[in-house]
C-alpha cells in the first residue's frame, strides 16, 4: 500500500509522548531522547517493505545513532491474526538482525493511533525539540539498494544535522498496512 492521502502529523507538530516496553528490557518513552533528534518509524517482523529495507535501516541506523540521533522502531501490528508479531517474536528477529535501534511494543495500538501510521514501514523525523520535520520513506527503491535515486530519510537527517532546509516535508510512505486489532 502507498499512503496518498494526508499524513495525520503535519510539519512543526509536536511528537506525541510514549511509554513502551522495548526488547532490550524496560521500556523506554519519548523523553529518553531529550534534547536530540529523534526518528520514530513504523515497523514488524513481517512485512516483506520491512524485511526489504531491513539490511539498508539497520546500516544507516549504526551510522545515524552514532551522530547523535535516536532511531525507535514501533511495532503496532495486532498479534492474534499475526502472531510473528508478538513481543517474542520481536526479541528474537532484533537478536538474529543485531538490531542497532530500540524495537518497542505498542500493542494497544495508541503510538500507531498518535503518530498517524500508516503502514510498516513509515518513517517520522523529529528535531531536538521533537517537532516533526519529515515523514514517509525510507527511500525511492524498495528492492535494490543500488537502484536508489532518492535518499528522503537520510537526507533529511542529513540537512536536520547541518541545521539546512529539509529538502522535502514528505514523502508517501510505501509498505504494508498497519494491522489493527
């Protein structure tokens, strides 16, 4: 599914507050990443958007983190109808992936119902003060990481760091349906 149709956040609106259990034990909530900028995305254990893009988030994520910013994948799916979902199941793909970002639980579906997301994945950019500056894709080539022209979220992690422009607001993510429950 390709999102066409308005995003729910909107440019400068404020990240909403989260308190989630995370598969590196505890939970983690929205003001651990005080005073940084912080990337929230949509994401799960089966979605083939989500195992395509997989390799390619987990380098940048290594690469991203290191300078300063947080990555939190979210994974809201319903875990009845898709039980790889499940929290278990999430603790074992992030040790076999070595996920590098936290990987929370939002299985009462209110992060996903907060954000607007859309689909896994959707990517959100937040400035220091967690005020959304970009969201969307990843990038513009889902299969082959050699075929990719634009770069949407790497850019705009990019210009949010050298204090530019955004080169774009959004783009239209592009990935699996989120799952309610």
């Amino acid at each position: 599914m390709e999102v066409s149709n308005p995003y729910d956040l909107k440019p400068g609106d404020q990240a909403p507050e989260f308190e989630l259990p995370e598969v590196g034990g505890g939970h983690i909530s929205r003001a651990d990443f005080a005073g940084r900028p912080l990337v929230v995305a949509f994401w799960c254990n089966h979605c083939p958007y989500v195992h395509a893009y997989e390799d390619r988030v987990i380098a940048w994520a290594k690469d991203t983190i290191a300078r300063g910013v947080g990555v939190l994948m979210v994974n809201s799916n319903d875990e009845v109808n898709y039980p790889e979902d499940s929290f278990d199941h999430m603790v074992k793909r992030a040790a076999t992936k070595g996920y590098p970002f936290h990987y929370a639980r939002d299985k009462d579906q209110s992060v996903a119902t907060a954000y607007g997301g859309r689909c896994t994945p959707h990517f959100l950019l937040f400035d220091a003060d967690h005020k959304l500056v970009y969201q969307g894709r990843f990038d513009d080539s889902k299969d082959d990481a050699g075929a990719v022209k634009e770069h949407y979220l790497p850019d705009a992690v990019d210009a949010l760091l050298a204090g530019a422009p955004q080169p774009r607001p959004h783009s239209w993510a592009i990935g699996c349906s989120i799952k309610w429950g």
